[in-house]
C-alpha cells in the first residue's frame, strides 16, 4: 500500500458525466471510493450495452494497466463519484519495478475484469433470447 498511495490522485464528478469513453486514450486506472459507474461497450453495429455496475471499492479503466492505447469501453457515472486513479504506466512501472507487489495487483485486477466479462456474457445471451421470441 505504501508504494501506490504516492501513484494515486483524487477523481470527482457528478451522476451523468462520462468519465472515460470506448475507443479515447487509455491513461487511467480508477479505483471507486464512493458512487456508482455504469460500463458499456458499443459494437460497430449496435446500440451500447450495459457490461456491469462497478461501485464502491470496485476497479475500472484497466485497458490502462495493461498497455492499451484505447479504452474497450465507457463508464458514465450513475451516481456522483468520489475516486482514487493511478496512470496504468505508473502502474506498469510500479509492477516491474517490484515483482512481488506487481504479482498481487495484477491478482486483484485479473479477478474484477474477469467478473464483468461474465456479466456482459449474460447479457448477450439474454439479448439474443429476446431477439429470438420477436421474431
């Protein structure tokens, strides 16, 4: 804790207000104090879909932390947020520069993204079922 508390600076904002956006530079890592953020992604084709919630104590904006150039989806604050963000190459450098630590954060990172890609799973199929009963 004592190594990222220095990487971390605060984030505001209030319900509505887009915080990051599909396909726009992937800089920060968001960990959510207080508040609530919808995720989405867009298909070329499609209307947005809602991935998961991420809340309090929650993670998101790791496209950042893994070295993408652009975040593979938005997050629109549902409720005002208060957060705590880290820049993903403070994040990376961080991790190399102490294994043992690195190893842990990326654990933790592994098993939120990992949650919301059942989420979005669910979803789909739930989309797809009803697509099938209107046809």
């Amino acid at each position: 804790m004592e190594l990222l508390k220095p990487l971390f600076e605060p984030y505001a904002c209030n319900a509505g207000v887009t915080v990051l956006r599909q396909g726009e530079a992937a800089d920060y890592l968001y960990l959510v104090i207080s508040g609530a953020v919808e995720m989405t992604y867009k298909p070329y084709d499609g209307i947005p879909i809602t991935i998961s919630h991420v809340e309090k104590d929650g993670l998101f904006g790791w496209s950042a932390v893994v070295g993408s150039e652009k975040y593979t989806s938005s997050a629109i604050a549902i409720e005002n947020i208060e957060a705590l963000r880290v820049l993903g190459s403070d994040l990376r450098k961080l991790c190399l520069d102490h294994p043992e630590a690195g190893k842990e954060i990326l654990e933790r990172l592994a098993s939120s993204v990992s949650s919301r890609v059942q989420d979005a799973q669910e979803q789909v199929k739930s989309i797809l079922k009803q697509g099938m009963k209107n046809k």
